[in-house]
C-alpha cells in the first residue's frame, strides 16, 4: 500500500500516551519480543546479527562496531548481560510496507534489487544475501525493541540503528530499511505513542526520515542538525533543519542543539524521542565535515538526554553514523551515548 493511503487509513490516537506508557510497563509488549534482559539497569538492546555480515576488506561501513559497542559495554562493566535485550522476532515483509513500498521490501528480502539500487545503498554484492537481509530486519527489531523499552522505562539504547537515508521505495548511504520512520508509525498505529520527535544529530541529514514522515504529520516531528554541505547534496525538508558551517566546533555546535531542542520539545510535546546520535560529527570523522571533540561528544549526549528526561520525555538511543580506520577509537565515540546514559539513568532515578 502507498504510505499516504495507508498512514491515512492508520487511527492515529488523539489523547497523550502516558496510559499507554504505563501499560507497557505492566503488560508484555517489551518482554515478549525480547529475550534475556530481565535484570534492573539501563536496557540496552543488541543482536548478534547486527555485525555478522562480512564486508570487503577496506569498505568504509564499519559493520564490526556494533558487535564491538557490545562487546565493549560489557567488558568495562558499564553493563551486565542481564541488561541485554535481545529481539525474538524480525519484522515480516508485510509489517515493514507500514513505511516501505511493497515491491522495494520484496526485491530486497528476494535478492532481486537491481544494480542501480545496490550501488545507491553501497553494499555491493553483499545487499543481496541473506545474511544481510537478516541483518538489516534486525536493526529495524532493535530500534523497535528499544523504543518499547524506553516507553516503559524511560531510557533504552540500542547498539545500533540510526538509517535514517532509506526511503520508501530505495535505500541509500548504507541504509537499507528505515528503522527510525518504521518505528514511529508502528508505535503510532499500535496506540503506544501519539506523537513522537526524531531527533537526528547524525553529521548527515536524515534525507529518508524526512520523506517518509512528512506523510506521518502532525504525529511524527523530524529535526536534523548536520552539516549543510555533507551528503546527501540534495536535502530533504525536516520539520526543522539546522544546517552547520564546515568546521562547526564544540561550543558552537552544543549551542545550536541547545537553541531547538527545549523548544520543540515544549511546542510538540512528543511523548517518545527517537534518538539518532551519530558521531560522525567528530573531528576526526573520515566522512564528516564538523570539528566536534570527544569531550563535545560526551556534552551533547548528556545536553540531550538530560534535555528530554528533565521534560518528562522518554528517550530511545542509537548509534548512528561514525567512520574511522581504528574500530576502537570509532568504539570510544559511539559509546559515549551509553556512558551518558548510565549516568542520566541514575540522576534521573530511573
């Protein structure tokens, strides 16, 4: 189905989730579609599929970090295994046309994506396998996992998620399906949310999310603060776009985040904040163009975070986008988002 004949068909719910929120917490929405993760603690959300796909050797999509950001989360002990919730079930072909056109979902998950398409997502020959198929429906289990999560509890993570260039009917930079937009309308249809903010900090504009959720206005508010002259040339119209100058540093960076985000968080009044952290903005990116530092990073996580859950706001988590030769160094980056979480977790007396 076209997404504006089927988003107009969804009944949106008129009335505040907050019941809806409680609910959860008391019923099995998050349990049943996850597996361990029955412990107290910040829920974060992983899948061994999200790394498994093997890429060339020098392909710049850093597909060993999300394994990695696991990996690391628990060997530091910033998290145990019981705060590790994992997606039981994928989303079906026909659960993902809620954002998707049918015959894109089903030329992806049948291998059958032409080569036109397979160079616009930059996999190569990888986009047609199973595994990646796997892979990719994954990632959009996650997201959704997550997003139940921080419904219930206030704050989840995942140690992925973030792909925010798919569009409805293609894929592109390295995004395939948009788990960000799929998320939203699922938790829209299903009545768990009525209004849920997408804030993109990814140094890429999340071209993809904003398409598709213009057809999910007024429920859905996209905001993106990136670089105005990195991918993709052609920008798309967020509910709200900041576009950075080159070389945009800490101090100027935190304070444009700082400008927008109490006030649409006032003015929309989201019940949900989906969370694209993305630390290609880091100075040292291979594919960004602003100067933020690891300890800007670090701010901004917690400008964020604290931002929202001080507005009363759930906040669901994922990495985003982030390029660099030494895979601990770009491990470092990304979790930043899960420090600043633990500590927001225990501030906020989560």
């Amino acid at each position: 189905m076209h997404l504006a004949r089927r988003a107009a068909a969804l009944r949106w719910p008129a009335a505040a989730a907050v019941g809806q929120r409680r609910r959860l917490a008391a019923g099995s929405s998050s349990s049943s579609s996850s597996g361990g993760g029955g412990g107290g603690g910040l829920p974060v959300v992983h899948h061994p599929l999200f790394s498994a796909p093997q890429l060339p050797p020098g392909h710049r999509f850093p597909m060993g970090v999300f394994g990695a950001i696991h990996d690391r989360l628990l060997a530091t002990g910033a998290i145990s295994e019981e705060q590790v919730h994992v997606p039981q079930r994928l989303p079906t072909d026909a659960a993902l046309s809620i954002v998707h056109c049918e015959r894109y979902v089903r030329a992806f998950t049948s291998g059958t994506l032409d080569d036109a398409a397979v160079r616009r997502i930059g996999f190569g020959a990888a986009t047609r396998t199973p595994l990646l198929v796997a892979r990719t429906k994954a990632e959009v289990a996650g997201t959704l996992l997550a997003a139940r999560l921080a419904l219930s509890r206030g704050l989840a993570l995942s140690t992925a998620g973030g792909t925010h260039h798919a569009f409805a009917d293609a894929g592109s930079g390295f995004c395939i399906l948009n788990d960000l937009a799929f998320t939203a309308a699922t938790l829209l249809a299903e009545g768990a949310a009525s209004r849920v903010l997408i804030l993109d900090l990814d140094v890429h504009q999340g071209d993809g999310t904003a398409a598709i959720c213009a057809d999910l206005r007024p429920h859905v508010f996209t905001l993106s603060v990136h670089a105005a002259n990195n991918f993709p040339a052609r920008k798309q119209a967020s509910d709200l776009d900041v576009a950075l100058p080159d070389g945009t540093a800490d101090d100027a960076y935190l304070a444009a985040v700082a400008e927008v985000l109490p006030g649409v968080l006032s003015s929309f009044a989201p019940d949900l904040v989906l969370y694209d952290a993305g630390v290609d903005v880091h100075v040292d990116d291979k594919l960004g163009r602003l100067a933020v530092s690891d300890a800007g990073l670090m701010r901004r996580e917690l400008l964020v975070l604290d931002t929202c859950l001080a507005a009363g706001v759930p906040v669901a988590g994922f990495v985003g986008g982030g390029y660099a030769a030494d895979l601990s160094v770009l491990v470092d980056r990304h979790t930043a988002l899960h420090r600043a979480a633990l500590r927001m977790w225990g501030e906020h007396g989560l």
